[in-house]
C-alpha cells in the first residue's frame, strides 16, 4: 500500500492540504517501522509530504543504520526535506556527510553523495549555513570513519564443538534484524557483501548456506587460514630493499602494483613498482581476522548465524516467533 501511495504521488502530484496533514498523520504513526525496507518507503513519503517529524526520525535511522547502501536510502530523501530541523539533526546530518564523502562506490559515487549535499543546502536557512559553517566547509575525511561500530570486548572462547551443538538445536524462533547487527559489530559488513549490501574486499555471503553446511561455515569462521580461496589469497610482496609487504593486490599495473593491506581499511593500500619487487608468493595467512565470534554471548552468535543461513530471508523459518 506504501509503494502505490509513491506510485499515485509521482503520477497524480502532491495531495491538497487537507489529504496531506491526514496522510502525514496516519504516516508518522507506523514510523519507524521494523524493518529497513518500510522505513525507506516511510522516509521517502514523509520528506515528500514535508512532514516535520521525519527531520528527527529520519536522522535516528540514519545514524542507527548499519550499512553504507541502508543510510545512503535514507539520505537521499532527507536532502529534500526542508521542515523540522533544528541546528543539531542539521548537524548530524552533515557530519554524516562529511564521513559519506570518503565512502566507496562506482564511478559516480562521490558525484551523488556531492548531489545530496547540494540539494539538502538548498534547503537551509542563513542561519543555518552560518551555524553550521564549520561542518559544511569541513575537509573531506581520508578514510572512513568506525566510530559507529563500538570495539566489543571477548565475551567467551568458543569452541567449534560448543558453537555446533547450539546450532544443532536453536536455530528457532531467532531474531533477523539482531543478526543483522551482529553481522555489522563483527565488522562483516567490511569486506562482504550479503542480500545487496556491504563490501567487496572478500566474497558475497548472501549465498553461502547453498554451497556450504553450517559446520563448513563455521569452520571458514572459526579457522579462517585453513582453507583460503584462490580469489582472496593475500601475498607477500618482498621488495628489493628487504621490506615485505602482505596484503590482497587490488591492481596490478604495468608502472604500478597496490596492494591492500588491511581488509577492514579499504584506504590501507601501499604501491610498489613491479621493477622493485623481489619476491612475490601467495600468503599462508587468511587476511580475514580469527576470533571473530569471541565477542558474541550465546544469544547474539545464534542470530547470527541464522542470518547468516537465511540468505537474506526474515521471513525464514528460524524467524518464526
């Protein structure tokens, strides 16, 4: 019913006043929703309405939302939205910006995210722009920032045995969106990519339990240097001056070789000229780092590994209430 209220606005146009304060009503009401895909349908309805609780709301989910893709759809509609701000959701929403600018994507990333600051300018008051001078005209960060993801402490050493006998018998009535969560505090997010959002630095995720059984899964978790993939084997650079650099080549050019030397940095790449370099052999060591699941209480390592199985599914069966 919410993507045909988009759909009737596009092609009708804007409702009269008294449609849209009852819309924005009914609206605010059901915002946030529970999951991602309703609340970016919500915040797309409620800047176009120009409803004054999106500013607050809007900028709560921006600032909660675990993923690159999941803030950038909720960005691009608060750009427009020119009611209910005060000087600190104004600020939030700029300083997101500011970490936003040294984000990674296509060709024409850093021309949207250039795009979404213009639009959302255009909407500020002079006040405003004076306010919030420092932010607006900040340099643009050299890499992203990980302040969002809180460094957890080591909850437990588990065990492969352990781990498996609680998959063996509670993978029920688990929680999607807490799995999510766990998937993006164990910093998985960084470098993979599940159900369209994340990474590219290892392999997609979002069809591993396909190929693999949970046992092999936590297995390539548990003992990430036991078996490594051609695709994402590091190396060892050694140049000719003695310095030995290991990483994951990300280009390999005629005048130039970089390599990435840190998967959780994507900003983490040394150059070396092909003319300097002595040795090159394939490292022995996963770049994945191991005791990822140490930081996890038993509740929060079985959500996620069944969002882990779900293939992106929260209608999954483990999710039965």
């Amino acid at each position: 019913s919410r993507t045909l209220l988009i759909l009737a606005m596009y092609r009708l146009g804007p409702p009269d006043e008294a449609t849209r304060h009852h819309l924005m009503e009914r609206l605010g009401k059901m915002y946030p929703a529970g999951d991602r895909e309703a609340n970016v349908l919500l915040t797309e309805l409620l800047c176009y309405l120009q409803a004054p609780i999106a500013a607050e709301k809007g900028i709560n989910l921006l600032t909660a939302a675990l993923t690159q893709e999941e803030q950038l759809d909720i960005a691009r509609s608060l750009r427009f939205l020119k009611v209910g701000w005060t000087l600190q959701t104004r600020r939030e929403f700029f300083e997101w910006l500011l970490r936003a600018q040294a984000y990674r994507g296509g060709v024409n990333f850093t021309t949207f995210i250039d795009e979404i600051k213009a639009d959302a300018l255009k909407g500020m008051t002079d006040r405003e722009l004076h306010a919030l001078k420092d932010v607006i005209d900040a340099p643009i960060p050299t890499q992203v920032s990980t302040d969002s993801i809180k460094a957890r402490s080591v909850v437990k050493e588990w065990t492969k045995d352990e781990v498996l006998s609680l998959l063996d018998e509670r993978l029920q009535h688990r929680d999607f969106e807490h799995g999510k969560a766990m998937f993006a505090a164990a910093n998985c997010f960084k470098c993979h990519r599940f159900d369209g959002e994340g990474g590219v630095v290892g392999p997609d995720l979002t069809l591993l339990s396909g190929r693999f059984s949970a046992r092999d899964i936590l297995e390539s978790v548990m003992d990430p240097d036991k078996v490594i993939s051609d695709q994402y084997a590091a190396v060892t650079v050694i140049t000719t001056n003695g310095k030995a650099i290991t990483g994951r080549i990300v280009n390999f050019g005629r005048n130039a070789i970089d390599i990435n030397t840190d998967m959780l940095d994507p900003t983490a790449v040394e150059t070396v000229n092909p003319s300097d370099v002595d040795e090159l052999e394939t490292a022995t060591v996963s770049m994945m780092p191991s005791g990822l699941l140490n930081t996890l209480n038993e509740t929060e390592l079985l959500d996620l590994f069944a969002f882990l199985l779900s293939r992106g599914d929260r209608h999954h069966a483990m999710f039965d209430p």
